[in-house]
C-alpha cells in the first residue's frame, strides 16, 4: 500500500513536471514597467503597456518610510518597504486608463494607459 501511494505521487510530479515546458513556452512575455517612488511621488506618473499582455511593475521605493502601490482598476496592492523593490505581476489587460496611488498617501497618484 505504502509503496502504491508513493509510486502514484511519483507518477503526478513525472507528468506534471512533462508539461511544464509547453506551459511556459506558451504564456506570454510580460511588459515590464519600471516606476520609482521617491519626494511623495511616482516617476514616471505615466506609462504604457499593450493591450492583451501581462505587465509586470517594478517598483523602487527611495522614500525612507513605506508606501503601497494600489489600483482598484488594475485590483492589485502591495506594500513596498522603505528603500526597497517590490514586483507586481498584473493580468492581460484591455485598453484603457487604469490609475494607481500610494494608499499612504493619495496625493501620489500615476496612470497606466493601455493601447
């Protein structure tokens, strides 16, 4: 019995570990979107991405305290800590405007227009 249970989780991770190549090669090539923060404000307040293809923000904090980096449009938040990076990895989007703001302070706000 013992030797069954192993033998059926070997046989799952051998198939599921087959199909990984397929899966990557097929998922698509993020835009990567660099944005600093930094004097309460986001650099570039505005940037763009294509439609129907992932987007991948890298956001770096030069402020001494935190911010978080929230879009209700885009549903994402992430906490950055203070002098740090953080990654946001975003669906396929339509076109549009998604706008995002440091939720500490909302003054600080930016735009993502998708074409």
């Amino acid at each position: 019995m013992y030797f069954f249970t192993i033998s059926r989780k070997l046989a799952f991770v051998t198939l599921c570990t087959a199909m990984l190549p397929f899966s990557t090669a097929s998922a698509q090539q993020a835009t990567e979107i660099q944005i600093s923060y930094s004097s309460g404000q986001f650099q570039p307040r505005e940037v763009r991405a294509p439609a129907d293809k992932p987007v991948l923000f890298r956001i770096r904090n030069l402020e001494g305290k935190a911010m978080e980096f929230e879009s209700t449009s885009l549903r994402v938040e992430k906490v950055v800590a203070a002098k740090s990076q953080g990654v946001i990895n975003v669906r396929p989007l339509k076109p549009g405007r998604y706008e995002f703001y440091d939720d500490f302070n909302e003054s600080a706000r930016g735009v993502l227009v998708v074409e």
